[in-house]
C-alpha cells in the first residue's frame, strides 16, 4: 500500500521507494529507507499534506511524494 493512503495514529514499516532523481535522495536524506518503522500523526484539513514521525523526528510530506513510498502495517 502507499504511504498515501494510511490511516493517523498507526505505525507502519517502509518497503520500498518508487522515487527517482531528486526526490529519491530527498526521501533518503529525511530518514525514508527501506526497513525504517514511521507513526502517521495527522493530515491536514484538506488531506494535503500529512505529518509523519520517524526516527524520532517529524515531517511533513505531500500526498504526491506519499504515493511514491511503499509500507506495511506493523
């Protein structure tokens, strides 16, 4: 399943990164590799963007770069 379409408060494991170019060293320098565990704080109003927590850190990523990351449930 993507990253984009988890539900808040539940923890998820990542299990691969469909991203190339740019936004693949982006994800990797903001803590997204495979294997990394991460909780879905909150979404946004609209839906766009959503608050992760992983590596102890928080993030905020658009739904659009979500899609691109491929987790499953803890």
């Amino acid at each position: 399943m993507g990253l984009d379409t988890c539900e808040s408060g539940k923890k998820y494991k990542i299990k691969n990164i469909n991203a190339s170019g740019k936004l693949f060293y982006k994800l990797l320098d903001m803590g997204f590799i495979t294997g990394a565990t991460m909780e879905v704080i909150r979404e946004a109003p609209l839906y766009d963007p959503m608050e992760l927590k992983i590596h102890n850190y928080l993030i905020t990523l658009r739904k659009s770069e979500a899609n691109l990351i491929e987790v499953e449930t803890i």
